[in-house]
C-alpha cells in the first residue's frame, strides 16, 4: 500500500534564527502537537505544541534548540512504519525527510488512520476474533493453518498487545462457521478474549451453569 500520496507539503517548516512569535502563532492558529526546524534546508528536529507556556515570544527559535524532539519517516517509509512513529511519540503530525535530510512536507495522522480503516482487515466480510498466547509458544503460521483447516480464510492479523510474554492477537476471519474456529484455537492452547457473541463454547457453558442451578435448587 502506498502512502506517499498522502504527505502534505503546504505546512511550513521553521528555521532556528527566525523569531519564536511566528512559531506560537502558528500552533496557535493550529491543533498540530509538532513542527519541523531545520537550519540551512537540514531537519533538526521538532517542536512540541505542549512547550508553549515555557517560550518567550521575544526570543529566536534557535534559543530552544535544547527543546528539540528528533523523530520522522523517511519518504520510502510504509504506512505501518508511519503509524508506529506516530504512536510512539504521541504526535498527530510528522515529518517527512529526504535523501539529503530536507523536509519534503509532513504526515497527517487523520490521513493516515484514514488509509488503515480502508484496508481490506476492515472492508471485508468477516469476523472479529482476539487470541492470546505465550509469546514464544505462537506463530501466525499456525493461527493461518487453524483458520484454513476448517474451510475458513485469514483476511488479516496484528498483534494487538503483548504483557508478561503473553501475546494478544486480533484476526479478522471469514468463515460460514466462526464457532469451528474458536473451538480448534481453544485445543491449540489459544485463550479466546473477544468472538462472535454466540460462541457455542460460551453458551454450553452458561446451559451447564443453568443445570447445575436448577439441580441445587431441587
């Protein structure tokens, strides 16, 4: 997927010896938490919105270089790359780098969740399902494997978190039998966290639990 269509080139970039007023007034006429400094046409690093009440307006950009925060995607970075950094440094926008480390314009996150959303993980038909396991004891190769031996198909996967060597993995499937599939994950030792809400697993149990209800209260 590219996603280099999506870089924005009409926001401005600031040089260190410009006046520091123009800074603040830009992010104060905007909702973006960083802007790009560079010093003869180089990229420098960023400056977070969240640094404003520390600024005096009468003083040079360069007078806050320590300030400066270094992160960016170079121009060939994919989109899972750019949403990655975003994550990382809570930002909603990010530079945009060249070969010869020049600003070429910037990443909008509204743009980027955007093309995510526009993935076939979420346009396609299919079901939502979240397993977990010990992170050394998974592999997407099985998880593909335990999906397709029961005449389902993986449209997508990501690891969605991982805590205390404990993978949690969030799969969209297309399947005529999501019940098959949870069942087949649960003997592979895969703990079910989030399925379809008439998981047949679920519902013995909660018939059992009725049972044995009705049975004590003979």
């Amino acid at each position: 997927m590219q996603i280099q269509s999506h870089i924005i080139t009409n926001i401005p970039v600031f040089k260190l010896d410009e006046p520091l007023e123009k800074l603040v007034q830009f992010f104060m006429e905007n909702t973006f938490s960083h802007i790009a400094i560079v010093e003869e046409d180089r990229f420098l690093g960023v400056l977070s919105k969240n640094d404003l009440e520390n600024f005096e307006v009468d003083k040079k950009i360069g007078d806050y270089r320590h300030n400066l925060e270094v992160f960016f995607v170079k121009q060939d970075a994919s989109w899972l790359d750019v949403l990655e950094i975003f994550t990382r440094n809570e930002a909603n926008l990010l530079p945009v780098l060249g070969n010869e480390e020049e600003v070429l314009g910037y990443y909008d996150i509204t743009d980027v969740v955007s093309v995510f959303i526009n993935t076939p993980f979420f346009t396609e038909p299919g079901g939502i399902l979240v397993v977990a396991k010990g992170a050394k004891d998974y592999s997407f190769s099985e998880i593909a494997q335990i999906v397709e031996s029961n005449n389902g198909k993986l449209i997508g996967g990501f690891i969605s978190e991982m805590r205390n060597d404990v993978v949690q993995i969030t799969l969209k499937i297309s399947s005529t039998n999501l019940n098959e599939v949870m069942q087949t994950f649960r003997r592979y030792n895969y703990n079910i966290l989030f399925g379809n809400i008439d998981d047949q697993f679920i519902e013995d149990l909660k018939q059992r639990s009725d049972y044995l209800d009705k049975y004590l209260n003979v």
